[in-house]
C-alpha cells in the first residue's frame, strides 16, 4: 500500500511539474532551439560531470572512514549503481541500491552503509545553501519568489544539524530514552530500532573530526561547483550566457525539489526546476527547457550506462538486490 501510494504520488507530481513547465510554450521555437543548439559543448560538459562524481567518491571515501579505509576503485562502482538507479528506479531508491551493492562487496551492513549515505546528502545541503547565499549577495535584485522558499529550507536544514550535534555529542542519552520507551513495541521492533540507532552513530561519527568534516566540505563544495558548471554549459548550448550564480541558484532549486517523490531520472522535475529558478532572470521558457533537456539527457545516458556494466561485473541480480533495498526502505 505504502508503494502504491508512492508511485501514485509521484505520478502527479511529474504530471504536475511537466504542466507548468510546458504550459504556454512555443513548441516550435523549442524544436528551433534543440535542432540548433551548439552540442560541441556536450564534451566538456562531460568533463564537468566527471569530476561531479570525481569529487563524490572522493567525499564518500571520507566518510566511509567510520567503517575502514577504501580507495576510488571500490567505491566508484557501487556510487555509479547508485546514480544510475535513481535514474530507473522510482522512490529514490538508487541510493538504497548503493548501500546493498557496496554492504555487500564489502562485507558490510546495509543501513550502515546507508548512513554515510545521510551524512553526504547533509554535506551536499549545506555546499549548496553556501553557494545560495553567495548568490543572494552577488545578485541585485534577487528573486523573492525564490528566496522564501530556500529561506524556509535553510531553517529546516539548521534544525536539523542542531539535532544532529545533539545526537553526536550525546548518543547514549538516545538510545537508553529508546530502550525505555519502545518496551511496549514488538520485540523485532526494538531490536531494529537499536540497530537503527547503533548504525546512525557509526555513520555520522565521521563528522566528529574537525579536519575530516573540513576536507568533506571542500570536496561538497567542489562537487556542486561541477553541478553549476554543467547548467551552466547547458545553457551556453543555446546562445544564453547567465552569470555562474544564477546557476548556482538553479542548482540549488533542483536539490530541493528532487527531495519529493518524482518520476526516475528526474523527468518533469529537471523541467520544472529550470523554467521557475530561471525565469525570474529573463531567460526565455523555450530556453529554459531546451536546456533543461540538454542537462538531463546529457547526464542520464552516461551515468546510466556507466552504472549499468558496473552493476554487470559484480556478478549480483537485480530483482534480489532491489528486493533487499525495498526491504531497507520500509
């Protein structure tokens, strides 16, 4: 029922999305614009998305050091999995995909793994709101549109590290009002709702190290930087040149809005994204969604190609591995 209700919400939110992001364009000088793009700018548009994944295994790695020491080599492949089933699975669930396939090359637990996943989603959050707020003071004047949603996201986002700094520094505190107040819950339940918490621990004791955490958010800001780079490209194909932080506003736009549930790959979302965040600067719709496809496309067939022979050499099945991460997500 629960996936049901996922698919059927995602469903309408994609509808929903590709509505206003289509709604009163000019088809044909969409297809002008498609058919004239400049597509030389596809091959460093590749290199800015190389080093997007260069610069997340290189986090990952980071904080991969709560569970032992690897190199690029054994974690690149799981992390391409990962990217290339969010853009065939529904409900987010390359990143669960991700945890099995590394949990189980490494000989790790799953949501232990998936913890490191939540800790680099967090550092992700917080290189993108600096470049936003960067971005407020660069730009004059800045969209209000824009701003009070990434405001009440920034508030949310604060509550949230404050939540964890309290968790990190006192994490016996959590699990002893745990195991007192889950005693009338199912034995099963208690049990994993301890792993949960032992797990949570293990995952984010990676920020503890303050040269750690430094070295982390320098490789998250360098990543996101890659991301506005490739919007940036984008949107260059198509003879429209916008400064580099009104990309960065894209960027952190679409981080937001990836966060409900969506079609695989983002379609309708990508859309969305780029005819809202970008409107507000003058750019055209038509252009707008022109590269919007462009971003997309050009992602989505090398990601998902990379991740597909990954996922090939590991010698795992698909239907047994999503199994066990749908088993994960519940």
């Amino acid at each position: 029922m629960k996936r049901l209700l996922h698919v059927v919400l995602a469903a309408a939110i994609t509808a929903l999305t590709l509505l206003y992001a289509l709604w009163g364009v000019n088809f044909e000088k969409l297809g002008h614009l498609l058919a004239g793009a400049d597509y030389r700018l596809v091959a460093p548009f590749l290199g800015f998305l190389f080093l997007f994944f260069l610069f997340t295994g290189l986090n990952w790695n980071l904080i991969l050091r709560s569970q032992g020491r690897y190199r690029l080599r054994q974690t690149a492949p799981a992390m391409m999995i990962g990217f290339a089933g969010n853009n065939v699975l529904p409900a987010h669930l390359g990143e669960l995909v991700r945890s099995v396939v590394f949990g189980r090359q490494q000989g790790l637990s799953a949501s232990a793994v998936f913890m490191t996943l939540v800790v680099e989603r967090l550092l992700d959050v917080f290189a993108i709101l600096v470049y936003y707020f960067v971005a407020v003071l660069l730009i004059h004047p800045f969209p209000e549109s824009i701003r009070v949603g990434a405001g009440a996201t920034a508030a949310v986002i604060a509550v949230a590290c404050v939540g964890i700094a309290v968790f990190l520094r006192f994490p016996r505190v959590f699990e002893r009002l745990w195991e007192r107040y889950s005693r009338p819950l199912p034995a099963a339940l208690r049990t994993r709702g301890s792993h949960l918490l032992h797990n949570a621990v293990l995952g984010l004791s990676a920020l503890k190290s303050p040269a750690l955490l430094a070295a982390m958010v320098l490789h998250a800001l360098a990543k996101w930087a890659s991301c506005g780079g490739m919007v940036w490209l984008a949107l260059l194909a198509f003879g429209t040149h916008v400064p580099w932080a009104v990309c960065m506003i894209v960027v952190a736009v679409f981080a937001v809005a990836v966060t409900l549930p969506t079609a695989p790959g983002f379609v309708g979302t990508a859309q969305a994204v780029f005819v809202f965040a970008l409107g507000p600067f003058g750019v055209p719709q038509e252009t707008a969604l022109a590269a919007s496809v462009l971003y997309l496309v050009a992602q989505w067939i090398p990601v998902t190609l990379v991740g597909a022979f990954c996922f090939a050499t590991t010698g795992l099945h698909l239907r047994e591995v999503r199994s066990e991460a749908e088993h994960l997500q519940t």
